[in-house]
C-alpha cells in the first residue's frame, strides 16, 4: 500500500458553511504510516455521484476512506453506493442490530425503524465496531484494495480509526514511513527566515521542507519518509538542529509548543511573577499569558488602559509624560510596564501602547505604530515596531511580539543563571 | 448554467498542515448566482492527475473553476494540464508579459525567466487581469462548457473573482438564484432552540433550514433557491420574523453581524462608556469590546485581576468582602463591576469571576462556575452560569455571556428609551 484518496461523503460540505476537517486528521495518520494522499474529494449524498467517485478512487489508489453518510436517515446513502458498485449484497447484521437498539435501550429511548438501516452490512465486509455512536465503520476488499467507511463525527471518526483501522493498516503499510519535525519562529519575516536558512535545507535532498506563515508564528516543517525511522529521524534532528543554530533564539519551539506554551513553561520555571499593561492589543497579552492552566501562578493582573486618565489612575503613568510625548510612545510604554509591575507587586512589567487603527494614524506616528517595554527591578528595555495590515493583523502581531519579547527575556535570563 | 465543480491544485492541500478554504467563499458567490456546487476536488501539482481531474469534471459541470497552480514555478501545472487536455496550444501573451515585468520594475526588481511561464494563455483563452498579484486569470469555453483558472492566494483569488468572472457569469446563469438569511442567537442551547423553532421552520418545506453551532452562538441559516428573487426574499424575511418571535431577544442579529458588532453599535447608540474587571476571562471580554474599530469612544479601560490584591488595589473590592464570600462569588462580581465602573468613571461596569480549571473546583463551586455582574448608575444585576467542557471552551462561552449580558441590556435600555 502506497496511495490514499480521502472521499469526504456530505451536501452540507458543499454548502459554504462547511469544510472537511477530518482529512486533516486522516491524512497524518495515513503519512506516519508511508501511505501519501494523492486526491481528496467531497460528494454530495446522491447515489450516482457517490458510485462515480468510489469508481474512480478505486482505479488510483490502494487505499479508499470515506467518511460520513453512514447514518440512518435516508440521505446516508455511502455504504448502499458502495454495495452496488461492487455487487455486494446489503444485509442485516444481527450483532450490530443489537449494539443499536442496546444503545437506545441504555438511554431510555426506543429505536426508531430508521436506524437499523446502519446495521446493513454488504457481503464480506469487516465491521469495525463504534463504541461512541450507532453508525460502525466498515472495512472492505476488492480486487486487492481496500475501502474503509468511516462515520462523520470528528469523535466518533477518530475513535473508530485509531482502535480498529490503525491495527489493520499496520499490519498491510510498507516500511516505509513518514517522519516529521516542527520548529516554531517568531521575530523574523518569512523572507528573511528563508534566505537565512534556503541554503541550509535545500543540501537535504529528501526532506521535504515547508515555510509556513500563521497568526502565531512562523512554522517549519521537515518531513522526511524513509524505510529507517531511526535514521530519517537523526536526518532531521541535525538539519532541525542546524535550522537552529542559522537563526539562532528565534525558533522557539522545537517540538511542537506554541508560544503560550513556552511563555508559560518558562514563567513557571524562573519563578517570576508577571503584570501587563496594554492599550492597542486591548487585552489579548493578558488572554494569552492566562490561556495556559496554572496561570494564576506567575499572572499577578493586567490592565486594559484604553484612556489616558486609565494609564494615570491604575499604573501611575504621569498625566504630563503623556502630554510630552503623546499616548504612543517609548516614554509612555515604559512609564506603563514599570508602572504596572510596581502597582501589582510582580517580577516583570509588560508595556505596550500603539495605534491598532483603522484610524488614529499621523505622518510620524501611522496605523501600525506599537511601542513595547518590558521592565524587571533592574529597569526597562524598549522597543518599537511598525506593523502592516488591518486592525486584527495589528493586534495579532502585536500580541505576539510582545509574548515573544516575554520569552526572549526569560530565554536569556535562564541561560544567565545557567 | 446550473453546476459547478470546483477543483483545489496544491500538493500543499494533501498534507495534514493545510486546507483549502477558498471553496467557501466561491461556493457562496455561485450559490447566489443559482450555481450549486455539486463536486470538490483537491488535486496534487502532478500533470496527470490534473489533466483526469479536468476531464472528469467537464463531464458532469457547466462550470469549472480551479484554484492555484498558476505561479511561476515548475509546480505550477495547472494552465499546462488545461491546455493539454483541451488541444491547445500555449502561447506567449505580450501584454501580460509587460505586466509582469512592470510589477517587478516597480518594487525596484528584476523579472526572472521563470515568471515567464505566467503569460502563457492558451489558445481562444480570455485573460482575467489579476491588479493584485503577477499570475491573471484565464477563461475558456469548451463545448458548451466553461472553465475557469484562479490563482490561489485568497485575496487575488477574490479580486479576480469579483471584478472578472462574476460579470461574466451573471450574463450567463439562469434565472434562479440563492437566496439566504443569517440568524444568530446567543444565551440558548442548541437542542433547546431547536425545540422551540422546528415546528415553526418545517412548515417551510422549500426552505432549507440550518442550525450550526459555533463558539460566537448559534447560527440559523435559512435558504431558498427560486427564481423569483423579491418572493424568495419575502418567505424568508417571514421565517425570520416567526423564528425571531418565538426565540425573543435571544436573536441578536438577522443580517450576519456577529456579537461584537452588534455590541460596539448598541454601545455607540447609547452614548455609554463601559469598563470591565475580570478575572477567569483573563482579558477577552476587553479584547472583544476593543475588535471593532472605534471602540476608543466607548471603551474606558479593563482590569484583569486576576490575584486577590488586584481585585482591591484596581477595583476596590473589599478583601474582608473576598474573605467572606470568596473570590468567585455573586457579591466579588458586583464589588468589581462597581468597582471598575467607578473607577473609570464609566456609565456601566462589567465584572466577571469564576473557576476556568482545570484546577480550583470544590464541590459547591464546580469547574465552570462563573458569576457576573453590569452595574451602571441604579445598581447592579448579577447571574450565575455553570459552563461545561474544557479551560478553552469555559473561557470562550463565559466571554461570549459576558458580552451578550451587555447586549440585552441594551437592548431594554434602548426599547425602554423608545
């Protein structure tokens, strides 16, 4: 087995208020296991549709999974599509009948007629028994393929892949596997990331490498597929680990952390208390750095200061350093971390002052404009950055520099300590 | 012109790393032209696959669009399997060549050969001028049928939608069209809801009714495809009005503005100003009552406290008050909406305290519990919530309460002004 195809069975996923999701899930599952995903499709629930494209799937790849229409209205039409194509008999299942009308049973309720359309079996089929729901998956071989039907759920998919399908494609898959890595960036455009690094990657020929750009941060991924798992593995743990060296405290995540992740693991580590104070970013640093449980243990407070009078009345910014320098400014966002480290008591203090816009913006001062600080008892550093784009890609970006000026400072200070 | 297929080019979109999401805003651009969507297909930047793809997809649609694979890489396939199925050839075209080479002479670069690739049209071809990006759009007709090339970054592909095929298309679609309604409704359970509109939304029969939950509310989606557009508008707005009836003032928007909209302009109505304190929230009530641009106007300022000492430092809450009944409790609530609405010298006070988890629940105060109050100049009203599910989800549904609190007192305000 080498080749997948995903057939995503739903007129809802035609509509545009769906997207198939599960492909995701499954295509990671399929690629650990070596087998690539070469075509996905979405079929309405309609017979003929359904035939054609279990027809076509069949003559590319090794493997089929579709998933959903195995529920017992009369629009669930994927496990009668597939019998007819393959001449397969539809007949009742008397263990999986009962599982059913048990499951009814259990929650008080009768089982209406409808539903034991889902204990249909065709003739030869495996059943691939769904503890979470009524629909069982279903696995079935022809002509030296295999097609397997999976219930639509997210859950209740998951579950039925992981207990029943995973065992069996184990069993057939090759040894040819997929390994991967993930490194997380953050502080760095997407083009100066890859010119630092395009020489490095493009020397490992059979890696796969990806440069993705996210709201959260800049993402590498190193895929690797290969029939030694222990030697793709160390292949991407030197080109990881070189990838590292090239940019140096940049990546900060090499393991699939996130941001939050790491800024709240490296909190807890150094024993430092936090406080924030933030105009533009309107609450989201303080969001972010309670995102994590256990936060109450480093997060003393944060502030919204949306109004001049708030920065003066709650984090002791003088009203006359405003005047001077005006709200979105280094003064002010230093005046902001200091002052909201000293009025909660904490380790370190958080500023950040800017103009999210859309408007707000002048000639020296446009939209995009965020000053930030962060102040410990031996003072204050500051820094100033000028972000493109719309209000949330403002305030996106600006929430993550700040968290990333967090994890950079305690990065330092641990090695410090080290 | 009645169907239409939409094809995804990208190996990219055969990894577990991404989707392909601009079928949505496609699919509902030719909904409301009367186009259904009958099929979507994710196809690798493979030659073959591509040119199967498009042959398979002309035997069952009108229309055709595909997506991606336009660029000036080797990957980039999509014109070339085109042109290749349909017996064309691919010629240079002179005006989209001195496009390309404008844009790059004007951010002060030097075309490379490979964008070269980018102007090739195939015969009979239309081209779809694309301002905001080097890969244009293409347009062909073959017997009888249409294909349509997009490139795939979303913000040219919406460019190029709009500006060139949707004239096209409205000259040539049929009669029908889709019309849609969006409701959204928040402080109701979906199955509750449910209840008490099916025996309302069933006796539209032509009507296709849709309920989605998401974590901004409930959504109600209403559809009719008709022909005649002014009637297919009036059985919805009918619908509408019984659904919203029957649910009251739980519906808090009937042209698809999400709840913080709908709070920024009742804000903005009111002439009021709002401060908020919170605590398990951790910043999202101020992020969200800061999303919308002009929220300087309304929003004094927040307060996260999320320690004990932050509670009476910022807010004034009375540490015998948090002794007495702790700091998750109705009279903590009220103590901070008052308190953060004094101290801002707003017109309302928002206050927010509860148990996020995982850890920090007792039996008597659960995981989930969350009390809040809004105090404004008469007093203040407090409610208690217990939310089900995990850390995120408590956060999210007890920042979406806290916000749909402040609507429906608004909303009264308002009625009782009227």
């Amino acid at each position: 087995m080498k080749h997948a195809e995903i057939i995503a069975v739903g007129s809802e996923l035609l509509t545009p208020f769906h997207l198939d999701t599960n492909s995701l899930f499954l295509t990671e599952e399929l690629n650990r296991l070596g087998l690539a995903v070469i075509r996905k499709s979405i079929v309405a629930d309609d017979r003929q549709a359904l035939r054609e494209a279990f027809a076509q799937a069949l003559e590319r790849a090794d493997l089929v999974i579709a998933t959903g229409g195995l529920g017992p209205t009369e629009d669930d039409l994927t496990r009668e599509a597939l019998a007819d194509l393959l001449e397969r008999r539809l007949l009742p299942n008397a263990r999986v009948l009962d599982e059913i009308r048990e499951r009814f049973a259990h929650r008080g309720r009768t089982m209406t007629p409808n539903n034991e359309r889902q204990a249909l079996v065709p003739e030869g089929a495996m059943v691939l028994p769904n503890a979470l729901g009524t629909a069982p998956g279903l696995w079935l071989e022809t002509r030296g393929r295999v097609v397997v039907l999976l219930p639509g759920p997210p859950g209740e998919l998951r579950h039925v892949f992981t207990e029943q399908v995973l065992p069996q494609l184990e069993k057939r898959s090759g040894a040819r596997r997929m390994a991967h890595r993930l490194l997380r960036v953050a502080g760095m455009s997407e083009s100066h990331l890859d010119h630092r690094i395009a020489e490095i990657y493009k020397r490992y020929e059979s890696v796969e490498t990806t440069i993705l750009a996210t709201p959260e941060g800049i993402e590498i991924h190193l895929t690797l597929w290969s029939e030694d798992s222990a030697e793709a593995g160390r292949v991407l743990d030197e080109l990881a680990g070189r990838i590292t060296m090239a940019l140096g405290e940049a990546v900060f995540s090499v393991d699939g952390e996130t941001l939050d992740e790491v800024v709240a693991r490296e909190l807890q580590l150094s024993g430092a208390t936090i406080a924030v104070a933030e105009s533009c970013t309107g609450g989201m640093v303080s969001a972010r750095l309670t995102n994590i449980a256990g936060s109450s243990v480093y997060f003393r407070g944060g502030v919204v200061s949306y109004s001049n009078e708030m920065k003066t009345a709650w984090v002791g910014v003088p009203a006359e350093l405003i005047e001077r320098h005006g709200a979105v400014s280094a003064e002010v966002a230093i005046a902001m971390a200091t002052g909201v480290r000293r009025a909660a008591d904490a380790t370190l203090g958080v500023g950040i002052t800017g103009i999210a816009g859309p408007g707000g913006g002048t000639p020296e001062k446009p939209v995009g404009t965020v000053h930030f600080s962060l102040a410990d008892a031996a003072g204050a550093q500051e820094r100033l950055v000028r972000f493109g784009g719309d209000r949330d890609r403002i305030r996106r970006l600006a929430s993550q520099t700040a968290l990333d000026m967090i994890r950079r400072y305690l990065f330092r200070a641990r090695q410090g300590r080290g």
